[in-house]
C-alpha cells in the first residue's frame, strides 16, 4: 500500500484522507493530547494500521495495532512446514516413516485454512 502522509515543512498541513494528507516534519506539543483517528483500518504487509492526525497543528502517523491474521496463518503454516521438516515426534516412537514425514509436510504446506483439491 503506498503511504499518503507527505511531511513537509514548506505547505500548510492539508487531510484529504483517503488520497493525501499533508503533514508538519515533527509533532508539536499539542499532538499527545489532540490526536483523533482518521479514516479506516488498513494493512501493509503483516500489520494492521490506521492513521492518527492531531486537530491542532495537522501532525500525521500510521499507527500499527496487530498482526494482520493471514500473516499470522502463514508464520504457523511455516512453523508447521519447520516442525514436520525436523521430524520431530512426540508419542512412542522414536522416528517416524518416509511416508508418514512426506504426508504431514503435505498437510503442512496445504495450510488449515485452505481446502484440499480432490
């Protein structure tokens, strides 16, 4: 997602959210008091945001909450993939098969929030 916030210290701190917002280069006094929410959430990358513009001197930011919840099924599908890669195993035996390896890296990679082609 391309970033809207311009910070220049040369023209007068304009929102015109969702296109541009023109900003001040350095937050002011007022800023920790004054800040509102503006417009809504949205994700770039693996993290969830919405912008913040203080009401007094126009002083604009991102700011980042959460994890969006796809790159978090994808860090677990890549854990799982890791996890069935070292074979480790936690019941009575001591290695598993070829096989049994090859079908839970499979099911590893297929991911829980994707459905299996038949």
């Amino acid at each position: 997602m391309k970033h809207i916030i311009e910070y220049r210290p040369d023209v007068p701190p304009v929102n015109e959210y969702p296109r541009r917002i023109v900003s001040p280069v350095r937050p002011s006094g007022c800023c920790p008091t004054h800040m509102k929410r503006i417009g809504h959430n949205a994700v770039e990358a693996d993290w969830r945001f919405y912008y913040k513009r203080c009401t007094v001197c126009g002083y604009a930011v991102r700011c980042f909450y959460a994890p969006s919840i796809l790159a978090v099924f994808e860090a677990g599908r890549e854990l799982r993939v890791a996890l069935a890669e070292m074979n480790l195993q936690t019941g009575g035996k001591k290695r598993r098969t070829r096989r049994e390896v090859d079908a839970e890296l499979e099911a590893a990679r297929q991911g829980p929030y994707r459905k299996k082609a038949s």
